[in-house]
C-alpha cells in the first residue's frame, strides 16, 4: 500500500519533469524581420525639367539605373554613323580587349583599298589604307569610332563575321539580348537607313559600350594616328564639356544630326556615369552634328544637378522574437542608388532562414533595389547587436 502511495506521489513529478523536457528542448518560432516583403522609395522633390531639343527626339538616362525621361516620339529613325557604336560592341565582345592591349593584327587586301577609293568618291565618311597593310584590332576600333570610317566597319564585319550579312546578324542579336526592342540594324556603318532605333533603345546601347573599358577609353580620343591616314580627328567637338566624354556622332540626309554622348559626373561623392541621346537635328553634315551636340550637352547639364545619391533602404526594419526585445539591423554594405525627383526604387525583402541564436553581424534578410531598368545593387540586413537564445524559464512558459 505504501509503495503505491509512493508510485502515485511520484507521477506527477515525473509528468512535470517530461513536460519542462519537451519544452526545454522542443522548436521556437523563428525570429523574423519586421515589415512587407516589397516596398516602393519615390525620391521626393519637385519635376525634373530637362531642356529638350526642339526638333528630332531624344533621352537622358543613368548608365546600371536606367532611363530618366525621353523627348518625342520614340518610333524607329536612320541613325547614322550611331550604328558603329554596335559594331565595336559586337567586335570586343567576340575578341576581347584589355586596356594596353592591341589584340591580332588584321592584313588588309586590294578589295579593302577599293572599298576605300570607291567610299571616298561618294563622299562618305573614310580613312586611307592601302593593301598589304596591317591594323591591329584597336587601330581599327579608332578609326571606327573617331574619324567614323565606313570603310573600317566594313573591314571590321568581314574579319569578325566572315560577310557583312553575317556581322550584322549578330548586331541584331545583340540588340536583342540589350533590350533595345525597337531597333535594326542592315549595314555595320550606319550608311542605310534601314539601320534604324530610338534614342531611348540607344541609351541601353551606350551603357553596354562604356562598360567595356576599351571602348570607352577609344570614344574619348580626340585624336588617333594610324598608319596610313595618319592623324585622324574626332568629330565629337563637345569632349571635356559637361564631363563629355563620348560617345558618337552620325550624320546621313536621311537621319540628320545624331549624338550619344556619356559623361562622367560625380554624384554624391560617387562617379556615375550619365548617358545622353540627340536624333533628328536639322542642318548639313557639320552644322547638324554640332546641334545635336551642343543639344546633348544642355540636356545633361540641366538634369544632372538634380541627381542625388539615396540609400536604399532608407528605413530600416528590426528583428522580432518571442523571446527578447527587438534587435536593430543595419544595412551592410551601405547600398545607394543614383536617384532623381520621381524615380520609383522598389526594395525587395528576402528573409534567411533563422536559428534561435545569432552572433552580431548576422546576416538575416537580403535586400535588392530595381527599377524600371532593372536591378541596381543588393546589399544585406545585419544585426547590430547579437540575438540570444531563449532562455529555459522562457520555454517553461511559453507553448
């Protein structure tokens, strides 16, 4: 009887003793990170107002955050010599260039030279060779992009591609994979006018250029020396204005005065690069071009102060668990974008799955900034201060 006293007496300490071992040891909610999912930043301040040119169409936009605002109707047009700017893209692309590098040697042939004599009798843009010369691939690239010598771009399609048609397959494919959904490409110099885009497709194409340092380094040339022809110019008359420091200029009866200038500014303390599109200015060959330049320059100085540098997030969420006071996060490594009056950033929140303890610095969420244009950096929320595990009278007392 006395042992059954004792066995009943000891039951509910034994169930006790189960229960504080269930809970000692069962699973606790995650911590989770405070706030939605996804959230919008519009950058505050009043409209931009960019002095647009008053004839033809144009854009503005920032090279890895997008396009800023454009200016007429965005419908395909000839642009000129702007088509070059696609076929240095498409040749570093299949034959890559470091800076201080030349890349092959190209020997160049009596059809090159008849090319040469039969472009300059038309009046087209050219520079001189003569067959059994050679140029490097940058030689080339200089003269395509500085004198903006139709005869090179021919040389440079039949290198790369075997024809021309074949070269330009692949601007076109090019400008597929760039987004640059309204535009075409027939020719490598910009000589047809079926070669047609918009100068908001442009704005994507003069991004891709100037992140290939070759390129970029080539397009701020004022001047190259090539063998034959000698010292050959720049027809881009606004370098070092307005931190110009390219890209292209083109000029057909049928296109008018084209330019797609970049320009290095600092914004916030941070160099960016600043992309511009002029199509469509009246005049003749120089007079056109100088328009679309000095219209490309006053669009970029009208806009460019109003650029600021916004972090993202601007606000920051904290962590919450059960079991402790909320736990302050810190964005690391502090991510901003390049922001102008009425950009929408869209933040996106991706939470890391959570152990009930974490050391100071833990990264618990990933943010990604995007907007129209795309993703523009992503950084991660960490903690300031380190989370410690539930302690036992927690879990004792907490289901």
């Amino acid at each position: 009887m006395k042992r059954r006293s004792t066995l009943l007496a000891a039951a509910p300490l034994a169930a006790l003793l189960a229960f504080a071992g269930v809970q000692a040891w069962r699973p606790v909610p995650e911590p989770r990170v405070a706030g939605a999912a996804s959230s919008t930043l519009v950058v505050p301040g009043p409209p931009l107002s960019p002095a647009w040119p008053a004839h033809g169409q144009a854009a503005v936009g920032v090279q890895g955050v997008g396009q800023v605002a454009t200016s007429g109707a965005q419908t395909p047009v000839p642009i000129a010599s702007v088509t070059k700017l696609m076929t240095a893209l498409v040749v570093v692309r299949a034959h890559p260039l470091s800076p201080g590098q030349s890349g092959p040697e190209v020997p160049l042939t009596p059809a090159d030279q008849a090319l040469y004599v039969q472009e300059l009798a038309a009046g087209d843009s050219v520079v001189a060779v003569q067959a059994g010369e050679t140029l490097s691939e940058l030689q080339l690239l200089e003269g395509l992009l500085i004198p903006s010598a139709d005869n090179l771009a021919r040389v440079l399609a039949d290198w790369d591609a075997g024809t021309v048609p074949a070269f330009v397959a692949r601007m076109n494919l090019e400008a597929k994979a760039l987004g640059m959904l309204h535009t075409t490409f027939v020719d490598s110099s910009g000589l047809d006018p079926g070669s047609s885009s918009t100068a908001s497709d442009l704005l994507r194409l003069a991004a891709a250029v100037m992140a290939q340092p070759v390129l970029a380094a080539v397009a701020d040339m004022s001047q190259a020396t090539l063998p034959v022809a000698g010292v050959v110019h720049n027809y881009d008359f606004v370098l070092g204005q307005a931190g110009v420091v390219g890209l292209k200029t083109g000029w057909t009866s049928s296109s008018g005065g084209c330019f797609v200038a970049a320009a290095r500014d600092r914004i916030g303390g941070t160099e960016q690069v600043v992309t511009a599109a002029v199509l469509g200015a009246p005049g003749g060959p120089i007079s056109a071009i100088r328009l679309a330049e000095a219209a490309a320059v006053r669009l970029l100085e009208s806009v460019v102060p109003r650029f600021t540098l916004r972090p993202v997030p601007s606000t920051l969420p904290v962590l919450l668990s059960g079991w402790h006071l909320s736990i302050p996060l810190r964005a690391s490594p502090v991510l901003e974008v390049v922001g102008w009056p009425g950009l929408a950033i869209e933040i996106r929140l991706r939470r890391l799955h959570l152990g009930p303890a974490l050391p100071r610095g833990a990264a618990v969420a990933e943010i990604e900034a995007r907007t129209a244009g795309g993703p523009v950096g992503t950084t991660w929320l960490r903690l300031r201060t380190a989370l410690p595990p539930p302690s036992l009278w927690w879990r004792l007392t907490h289901f």
